[in-house]
C-alpha cells in the first residue's frame, strides 16, 4: 500500500515510486518556498506592532551576554546534519518537512494572537544566513515561540537512531539556554517551543498513517 513507505522504503529511488510520496514531496516544497516568500512580510508586520514586555524572572537574573557564534554554530551543524539523515532516508524527509510546515503555522498564528515586545538586554544574533533572507533588519518580536528551539526539538523527533537523537536533543538544550542568555526570547518562549513541535509531529504522523 502506498501508505506504508515511510515504514518500508529507506532509499528515494523506492520512495518515489509511490505518487503519494512524489505528491507530498512537490507539494510540501511548494509551501515550503512559499512559506519564505510569505514570512518577511509577516515578521516586518509583527515587528511594527506593539506589543506586551513580560516580567522574566530568570531573564532578570542571568546576564545578557552575545552567544551569536555558538548559537550559529550548533544549529546550522544540526541542520546539516538533519539534511544528510533526510537524504540518508526519504521518510525522515516527509515526516520534517510538513511537521515543520504545520510547526510554522502554529508559530505565525501565535506571534500573531500574542504579541510581544522584545526583552530588556536583548542583545541581536549575528546570524549570515538569515540576513540573505531578512536583509539588515533584525526581528526581535518572533516570539512565542522559539523557532530555533522548536526546529531542534523537531529534527529529535524525526530522527530514527538513537545517536541521533541524542546529537540533536543536547543541540536542542543548548540552543534554548543560550537563546535565554542572550535575551532573544521569553522562557515561556523556550517552553512552549517542544510543546508545539510535539503536535505538528504527532498531527503529521497521524495524517501519513491514515492517508
């Protein structure tokens, strides 16, 4: 059944004999370059806005101090190395791509619905890469919730082997302690971050079965 490759196939050339794999995988890449036309608009949108500063307990008591080459470091490390597992295996592939998708849209509407103004002391992340995207411009109120956080915590959940797992759940920890240090987000950001890539996983897994 064409349901069952992302339990059997570990090759592409397998998985996409399967038009369900082939539809899932134009489609998800359709929304996915979708999604960056759309997200510069939003964020310039959000940023405009003005927004609620929260009293962070733990945000007033750790120093703000610049992490931007760590931070740059681990995540684009873990995300190549998540590109490598999704080529390694096409049903890690299906199941990232649209539980990060759906991840997305439960971040926009969140920003959206909860707006926020950037923490005292933040202190911006000096990061190459999302400034090809974004222009100079620095967005600071793509709040609730962390997309760096609920990116790693994702790529835990897709990933098959143990090791893996473990490479990207420590990233994951680190990634959220630094974020805190260096002021860019809330914690109830970092907090909520694993709990809405949990859903969008769970919601993909839920749909590929019974599709």
């Amino acid at each position: 059944m064409e349901k069952d490759y992302d339990k059997y196939m570990v090759k592409w050339k397998d998985a996409w004999v399967y038009r369900s794999f082939r539809t899932r995988t134009i489609f998800g890449l359709i929304c996915l370059i979708a999604l960056g036309i759309i997200l510069p608009f939003f964020f310039n949108s959000i940023e405009a806005r003005k927004g609620t500063e929260l009293n962070d307990f733990l945000l007033y008591v750790l120093p703000a101090i610049d992490l931007s080459i760590p931070i740059f470091l681990i995540l684009y490390s873990t995300a190549i190395f998540a590109l490598y597992r999704c080529y390694k295996d096409p049903s890690v592939f299906i199941i990232f791509l649209w539980s990060y998708l759906i991840m997305n849209l439960f971040r926009m509407i969140s920003i959206y619905m909860f707006p926020l103004e950037a923490p005292m002391g933040l202190i911006e992340i000096k990061d190459p890469i999302i400034h090809l995207f974004y222009g100079n411009k620095f967005i600071t109120k793509d709040l609730l919730f962390s997309g760096h956080t609920a990116t790693l915590f994702l790529m835990f959940l897709c990933f098959k082997r143990r090791n893996d797992k473990i490479i990207a759940l420590v990233a994951f920890f680190l990634i959220a302690i630094m974020v805190l240090i260096q002021h860019v987000h809330y914690t109830v950001d970092v907090i909520v971050a694993p709990i809405i890539a949990f859903i969008s996983y769970w919601l993909i897994k839920f749909f590929l079965v019974h599709t």
